[in-house]
C-alpha cells in the first residue's frame, strides 16, 4: 500500500488489489489495510472468506462511491457558477440603476416639471389601485412602493411650489390619498369573504380615483400658470444678461431721440399693463400668466431699446477703455446714459418681484392681504417706471458724444472765458435755501390748511429736527426737510470747493458741466422755496406737499450726479454730499409717511359715516347696487384718464427742462 492518503473515492478498482494482505492486527492474521480520508485504516477478519467478502464489496461500492461523488461536484460547480452570473447579473443591474439615478439628479426647470413628475406617480397609483380590486393583495407590496414615490415627489413639488395654497392642496390631499390606500388594503384583507368589507373597498377605490383627479387637474392648472410665469421671469434676465453681449450690426447716432421715442411709447403700453395686473390679478387669477408674458415681452423690448440708446450714445460697456475711464465720452452724456441703463435695471427688478408675488395669487384665499402685497408691487413697478421715464426724459439728444473733456487730450486747447464758477454759483444757492428755511419761523399756521397742521404719531426716522416717536404736522416735517437740504447744499459747496482745489481750471475745461451743476443747485434751491409756498398756502392739500417733497429729492439726485463726475468719491467731502443726500431720501420718506397719516385721519373723519352707507346699500335692492357700483367704477375710470394724461404731461415738461425736444 502506497504511504500517502488517499479517500476511497479516489482509488482505482485496481487499487484495491495493492491492500496489504496478511498485516498482523493483534492476534489477528487475516487483515487488510484501507486509506480513507480519516487516514490509513487497518482492517482484521476473521478468516480469509471473512477478508475477501469484505474486499469484494469495497470492489463493487467503490465505483458506484466515485459516480455519486462526481455527480455531486458537477452539481456543486453548476451552483457555483449559477450563483456567480446571478450575483455578476445583479450587480450589472445594481450599476445600471445607480447611474440612471445619477442622471436624474438636478433641479428641474420649474415647478411644471414637479407637478408632471408628481402626476406621473399618481397615475400609477390608479393602475395600483386597479389592482388591489382585481388580484387582491398580491398588488399590496406594489401600492406602498407607489405611495413612497408619491411622497417624495409631493415633496419636491410642495418644496419648489411659492403658492402656499398650492403647497396645502399638495401636501393635505397626498396625506389623505396615502391614508385612504392604507384603508383600501385593510379592506381587501377580508373582502375575498366580507361581503361588508369588499362593499367599502370599492367605496374606497372610488374615493381615491375621485381626489386623485381633482388633484391633477389642480396640478395641470397650476404648472401651466407657473410654467407661463417662470418663462416670463427667465426672458427678463435673459434679456438683461444679453443687453449687452453685443453691438447692434447697424448704429445711427442721429436716431437716439427716435429709439429713445419708441422707449417712450412702450413705457406707455407697459404702465397700462401694469394697471390692468392691478385691477384684474385677484380678480382673474387663470389670467395672471397671460399678464406675466405680456408684461416680460414689453420689458424685454424696453430693455432692448435702452442698450440701443447706449450704443448710439458711443458707450459700449464692454469696452476696455470704457471699463477703464480713459474713453473720450462726454461726461455729462455718459451719466445721463448711465442712469437709464441703471433706472432700466431696477424697473426690471421690479417687474421680475411683481411676477414672483403673481405666483401666489392662484387659489389663494387671504384676498385682503394678498391684494394689499400685489398693489404694493404693482405700485413698486409703477414707481421705477416712472424713474425709467424720467431718466429717459433727461437724456439730451443734443449733447455730442464726445465733449470738451475728450477733446483736451488731443493738442493744446484755448478755454473760454465766459465760464461760471460753480462753487460760487452753489453758496449763492445754500444762501437762498437758509433764507427759504428761517421763513418757516414766521408762518401763521392760522392761514395754512387745516389738513397741514393736523398732529400726527410721528414714525422713528432719525429726520434732523424732528423727535422720534412724538406728534408731527405736515408743516413740521417740510420744514425738516428744507433744514436738510440747506445741510446737503453746504456739503456740496464743499465738494466743489475740493474738486476746484484739485482743478482751478475745471469749469473752464468743462463749461457744459459747470453748467450742469450750476442748474441742479439752482433747482434744489428753487424746489425748496416752492415746498415753503405749498406748506403755507391755504389752498395746498397733502398730496401738493408730497409732490414738492418729491420735486426736491430729484433736484438733489441730479446736484449729486453731477458731483460725482468730478469728484473723488475716497474723499471726506464726497462722502459728505453721499452721506447727506441719503438724509434727504430719508427726509422725503418721512414727509410722504406723514402725509399718508395726515390723509388717513382726514379720511378716517369725511367717511366716518360710510360703514352705515355700506350696511344700508346690503339691505337695498339690487338696482341701486348696480348703480353704486358702477358710478365707482366709472370714477376709477375718469381718476385712471387723468393719471395718465399728467403723467404725459409730466415727461413732456421733463424733457423741455432737462435736454431734448418735446
């Protein structure tokens, strides 16, 4: 016998054979030896008949041992390999899914693009649902793998939805269709044999069938309107990023006042545009995306027309030289150009903030605060329209592109003589002021309008002059206000004062900005004395105070643009004139502020007794209602006519004051 091991199942029929016969086992003679997996195994019979049984039979099994032992490793390796592919299957499938998720990572185009995504998942709880009723509760595991979906996705749409009346729909009706599948699932457990239970499990069916198609047709309304209005935001920056990303192919310099002509006409079309969103939103809310996409095209046109206006006006603001201050631009024409690209800026600001609260107004219910918010939009919007106008009126057609203060660079250059001093031109103006103000000492407020002198709870606006928090009068705050402006023009003269010490000969080099400053102090002045006539006169009402108050905060908007040309703005009396200018705006909010309380009061005592009318009119008949009704909307109408022919009017003035042809 060979001296290594060996298992039986391995030995050959001929092996048995090379048994060792006759081993001594003991006392035993007639012994055999066997390897086996346990090791070498010794063997002892009885008699040699005993011994030859014993190795026929290991002979006849060790064959058949080495057949099943064969069978069952080809068996085992079959398995293997099975479980291999099985395992190599899964996890191709495990990466493919993995990488699907992957690219379905990002945000979405909108809140259209969650509610279809929502909806998808909505319809197919509807073929769930069909199944519990049809197969029982082998569908049970496919309705909460439905209903996980439906979560995650009423999630995302409730997430990225600004309506808050939409984001309740969303999220109270997921919840109850989520309870109710719960409750379907539960009855089909025993509706196989109640008939009980499979009556209220139809019921159920129903009931979830009837919210999950009020919730997509909620869905389908609702991403439509959000779809129009993100559409409308994103062409308004859009058009704002590609204002200037390059110059038109063809510039007409002499065609400034037609484009700037054309801008005018589409200001008026998109102030009615906006009136119309203000009267009509709350009332026609499917309508609020139609208004959005009017109201974008119309400023994307705008926004078009003003980077024309500045490429005709020689300023490209991606040129170099531009960027760097040294192009040969006339400054006076390259502010008022500036301040139209800026005021054209804001007044898409605000239209884009006035789509963003028209978003909120489908199937709102809170309509007095909302109609509150969306007339303070609308009012923002309509407030930087009229800045657009009137920056738009300020540009002057006639000024060349480029003036004296480029041309000085080329050669020498002989200055005129007859040129005015704008710091002398600026204290006169401070002279004037301090005179209009000491007159506020002397006034007979017993001559004045009542509705002027009326006391008020002041506001806490740190206004010079004024305590915070006490009673205030109208008179009280335009005196304020005229002390301030005597404040900002000595801060002015100042900055003259600096910008001449660094440049004797500056009003000569540029004779028509000196001319600018001089007429932005002389209106400052002459805007100041005329809020002293209208806060004296007995025949001014609040509204005459909050248009002089507004009259003298351009006038200083205009001096400090003009200062800015020149001046340093690192500099102490830069800073000054900056900082004084916004006591100014501050001065004017607290006159406007004054004025809406003063009115209010005023209000609150001529219509003390509209309540009673209004109970009254309930109670009448539905002719007289009608009436009333329409003789209010036949004066908004009449107010509306008027609004818009001063305003006309108002950019007319603007434009034979300030540059250019009427």
């Amino acid at each position: 016998m060979s001296g290594d091991t060996e298992p039986i199942s391995s030995l050959p029929v001929a092996s048995v054979e090379e048994m060792a016969y006759g081993a001594n086992i003991g006392d035993k003679t007639w012994a055999f030896s066997l390897t086996t997996p346990r090791g070498l195994v010794k063997l002892a019979a009885m008699d040699e008949e005993e011994r030859e049984s014993w190795v026929s039979t290991l002979r006849a099994l060790v064959p058949k041992a080495k057949v099943e032992i064969a069978k069952e490793m080809l068996l085992r390796k079959a398995k293997r390999k099975a479980n291999l592919e099985l395992a190599q299957q899964q996890i191709k499938e495990s990466i493919e899914s993995i990488l699907r998720d992957s690219k379905r990572v990002g945000v979405l185009g909108g809140f259209k693009s969650y509610a279809d995504a929502l909806a998808e998942n909505f319809q197919g709880l509807l073929r769930a649902i069909d199944l519990v009723s049809a197969m029982g509760l082998h569908s049970a595991r496919q309705c909460a793998y439905t209903i996980s979906s439906i979560v995650d996705a009423a999630n995302s749409a409730a997430a990225i939805c600004t309506n808050r009346a939409i984001q309740d729909e969303i999220v109270i009706r997921t919840r109850d269709i989520a309870v109710d599948t719960a409750n379907l699932l539960g009855h089909a457990t025993t509706a196989a044999h109640d008939k009980v239970a499979q009556t209220k499990m139809y019921e159920v069916v129903e009931d979830i069938q009837e919210q999950v198609k009020e919730l997509l047709e909620i869905l389908s309304a609702s991403g439509t309107l959000q779809q129009e209005m993100d559409e409308a935001k994103s062409s308004i920056e859009m058009a704002l990023e590609n204002s200037f990303a390059g110059a038109p192919e063809e510039i007409v310099e002499s065609e400034v006042e037609k484009t700037i002509a054309e801008l005018g006409d589409r200001a008026k079309v998109l102030s009615t545009t906006i009136r119309n969103i203000a009267n009509n939103a709350c009332v026609t809310p499917e309508q609020v995306g139609q208004f959005s996409q009017e109201a974008a095209q119309l400023m994307c046109e705008l926004l078009e027309g003003t980077s024309l206006v500045a490429y005709q006006s020689g300023i490209d603001v991606n040129d170099p030289e531009y960027l760097a201050g040294t192009s040969d631009i006339n400054p006076r024409k390259k502010q008022q150009i500036e301040g139209l690209l800026a005021a054209a800026k804001g007044f898409a600001a605000a239209t884009t903030n006035m789509i963003d609260l028209l978003k909120q107004i489908p199937r709102q219910e809170d309509d007095e605060n909302l109609q509150f918010r969306l007339s303070m939009a609308t009012r923002s919007a309509d407030n930087a329209l009229n800045a657009f106008n009137c920056a738009t009126m300020s540009v002057d057609t006639s000024l060349s592109t480029y003036g004296s203060a480029g041309q000085a660079s080329y050669g020498s250059v002989s200055y005129a003589e007859d040129y005015v001093d704008g710091e002398t031109e600026l204290l006169a103006s401070l002279d004037a002021i301090q005179a209009t103000v000491a007159k506020f000492s002397v006034v007979d407020i017993t001559t004045t309008n009542p509705d002027l002198t009326r006391a008020v709870q002041g506001v806490d606006y740190a206004v010079t002059g004024i305590a915070s928090g006490g009673e205030v009068t109208l008179l009280d705050a335009a005196k304020a206000m005229c002390g301030t402006a005597a404040t900002f023009m000595g801060n002015a003269a100042n900055a003259q004062k600096a910008i001449k010490a660094l440049d004797p000969d500056v009003y000569r080099k540029d004779p028509e900005w000196a001319s600018g400053v001089v007429a932005a102090a002389q209106s400052v002045a002459d805007t100041t004395n005329q809020m002293y006539e209208v806060a004296v006169s007995p025949t001014s009402d609040v509204q005459d105070i909050v248009a002089a108050s507004r009259c003298v905060n351009e006038a200083t908007a205009r001096l400090v643009g003009f200062t800015r040309v020149k001046g340093d703005s690192s500099s102490a009396e830069q800073q000054a004139v900056e900082e004084s200018a916004r006591e100014m705006g501050k001065a004017a909010n607290f006159v406007v502020e004054i004025a809406k309380r003063a009115q209010d009061a005023a209000d609150a005592e001529k219509h003390a007794g509209d309540d009673q009318d209004m109970h009254n009119l309930r109670k009448g008949t539905t002719t007289q209602q009608i009436q009333k009704e329409f003789a209010a909307q036949a004066e908004i109408a009449k107010l509306e006519a008027e609004l818009e022919a001063a305003r006309q009017y108002y950019f007319k003035l603007r434009r034979a004051i300030h540059g250019g042809g009427p």
